[in-house]
C-alpha cells in the first residue's frame, strides 16, 4: 500500500547491507581487541550505526553530524558513530524495525513510523495543536518526552530525546490554496502516519501515504498532486522544484524521534552511555537553532518560486474538528495530557510566526 515501487527487493538489498556493516563492525572489534603488542592499547573501541532519511544540508543531517563529532570529542576518539543518512539503510519504517530487531543500532525517526511503535506519539500531530516550533518544545520536552520515552522503553527503543521535524504545511501542483475546500479532490502524500491521513481524510483529499525517498519522483510524474511537511524539508529536497502552490497552513507539528535499540543501550557501559546522552542533548539544541535559522530564510525564497497563500486558520482548525475528537476517544488519558499542557502556554507563543 506504502509504495509502487518493489519494496521486497529494496528492503532486501538494504537489509544485506547493513548486514555487511554489522559484520565490518565485527571485524573490526576483533581486529582492534587482537591488536596487542606494541602499539596504544586500544580496548574498548565502539562503533554505532545511525540510519536517518534526511537529506545532506538538512537540520536533521547536520545534527547527526554534530552528535557524531560530539559523541568522538567525549569520548576521546574511543565511540565513533557511523552516520548512514538518506535512507540508505531504509525509509524511517524500515528503519524502525530494523532498530526494533537490533540489526540497526540508532535512528533519527519520524513521528507516524515511531507511531506503529508508540501509538500516543501520533497526538503530537493533533491538527493546530501547537503555535510554533518553540510552542511544541516547551510543552514536549519534560513530562510528555517522559511518558512517551516510558512507552517507548517498552516496545524496545531508548528515546534519546526528540528533535524538530518542524510545522507543516501544504504545497501543490494543482491549485492555490485558500481554504479546507480547495484541499478537497487533491492527491496529496503523507508519511506513514495514521494523524495525517486522518487529517487529509476528512479534507477530503486522497491521502496516500508514500516514504519520503519516493516523494520528488511521484511529484515531478504527477503520481501525486501534492504533499505537506516542513519547507525546510522540501527545500532539502527540492520539492519546489515540482510543486507550484504553497499553503502556509501549519496544520501539525511534528518530531523527529532519536532513538536507539534498548538491547544495545543496556549493553553499553554507564560511561558511554553518558557520552550518548550528552552528546544527544548538544544535538539536538544544534538541530533546533538550524531548524529556526533555516526556516526563516525558506520562506523568504520561496516567495520568488511557489505561488504563496496563507488560508485562514480557523476554517482549517473548524474543518479538522472531528479528527481530534477521533484521537481523544481512543487515547484519552494522553489526548488530555497533551492538550492540557499545550493550552496552558498557547498564549505566550499566540503571536510567534508559524
Ligand atoms: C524524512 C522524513 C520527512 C517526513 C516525511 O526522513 O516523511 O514527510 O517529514 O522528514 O522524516
């Protein structure tokens, strides 16, 4: 249903892939813990593979790079991080199981495949829920990270922390955009996320979900009409090459879960965890400032190239109505939580851009 593509043999071929490290990982623990003799002793060196799906030049891309720079500086050379980013060991799903089973050790995940794992996650996305980037990291980061790391832990992923896939809005190569009614009809891609094609469900759309590596394609064929994310990423990935329209609409937040298998986390010792856990929280900050500094200027430029609306809010909220109250009947106790909490500070962020 994900993709038209044959997703057997890609998954195969990434699955021997990464097999292919794990066992060059091997080799080389065996070479170095063999390596006596006269040169520095060099015992407990450790390498860790973390697959992300960004693009080069992407917050996301460059924070994985800060972690890993971080992660070799704190560890004085001792815990080197493999980055394996653009969805060449697996899209965010494939990725996902492969950190569940332990063959791939970290990942800087999206919300909706995190989601299959920890179904609360996807609340995130509550159509409006939050104002602004700012707005979701002053309700998310505490209590929420923790009640979703708790679920998280369960399932078989060590949640890190919870970095910034920013506020998302709508762009297309059909029409402008200037209310719910003209979303209606479109072909529009979604991630793997139950939130957003519940969203574009009750717009009227056709969502259809599709892994992000299959989106500039199925664009530039007119495979789909349309997509929605956060123009950082469809900048990094020159999505604006094959859209005409943009709908500065902000309709959810979402993040991008750090994660690490569990089975590695426990079996790594207290001192690299530390390491691991420092070094995440330097990343994510790094990924958020660039998020925000990149963001601006995006909507800057695409001024020039898109055709830019920005539809009013409130029928967009009025119009996706019901699929909050969807959410709050199967999870009440989170919807509560985290509506709670993000309407306690939405006045200090009301006035902040999208
Ligand atoms: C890239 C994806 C992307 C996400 C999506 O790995 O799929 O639309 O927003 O950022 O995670």
């Amino acid at each position: 249903m994900h993709d038209d593509v044959p997703q057997g043999r890609r998954s195969l071929r990434r699955r021997s892939l990464l097999q292919g490290l794990a066992g060059a990982a091997a080799g080389a623990a065996a070479l170095s813990a063999c390596a006596g003799g006269d040169g520095p002793r060099r015992t407990d060196s450790v390498r860790i593979i973390l697959g992300h799906g960004a693009a080069p030049g992407n917050p996301r891309s460059d924070g994985a790079l800060a972690f890993q720079r971080l992660v070799a500086e704190q560890s004085g050379g001792e815990v080197e991080i493999q980055i394996l980013g653009q969805e060449s060991v697996g899209n965010d799903t494939e990725m996902m199981v492969s950190v569940a089973a332990g063959t791939l050790d970290m990942s800087i995940n999206s919300q909706g495949p995190f989601s299959s794992y920890v179904p609360e996650a996807a609340l995130i996305g509550l159509p409006f829920l939050f104002e602004s980037s700012a707005h979701a990291y002053a309700v998310l980061d505490g209590a929420l990270q923790d009640t979703i790391a708790a679920r998280a832990e369960e399932v078989g992923f060590h949640v890190l922390n919870l970095w910034d896939n920013g506020m998302r809005d709508i762009s297309n190569s059909v029409r402008s955009i200037a209310s719910p009614e003209d979303v209606a009809g479109l072909k529009i891609r979604t991630p793997d996320d139950p939130m957003t094609i519940d969203i574009f469900g009750e717009l009227g759309a056709n969502p259809t979900p599709l892994a992000f590596g299959e989106l500039y394609l199925a664009l530039r064929q007119g495979a789909v009409d349309g997509q929605e994310n956060p123009v950082v990423n469809i900048k990094s990935s020159s999505l604006q090459e094959v859209q005409s329209h943009l709908a500065v609409t902000g309709h959810k937040y979402e993040v991008n879960p750090f994660v690490m298998s569990t089975t590695r986390w426990k079996n790594l010792s207290e001192d690299i965890r530390q390491v691991i856990a420092s070094a995440a929280q330097g990343a994510v900050e790094e990924q958020r400032r660039l998020m925000t500094e990149q963001t601006a200027a995006i909507y800057t430029e695409f001024e020039q190239v898109l055709e830019v609306t920005h539809p009013d809010r409130a029928e967009f909220r009025e119009a996706t109505a019901p699929v909050a109250e969807r959410w709050q009947a199967e999870h009440p106790d989170f919807f509560d939580q985290i509506t709670t909490a993000a309407e306690a500070i939405r006045a200090e962020h009301e006035e902040q851009p999208a």
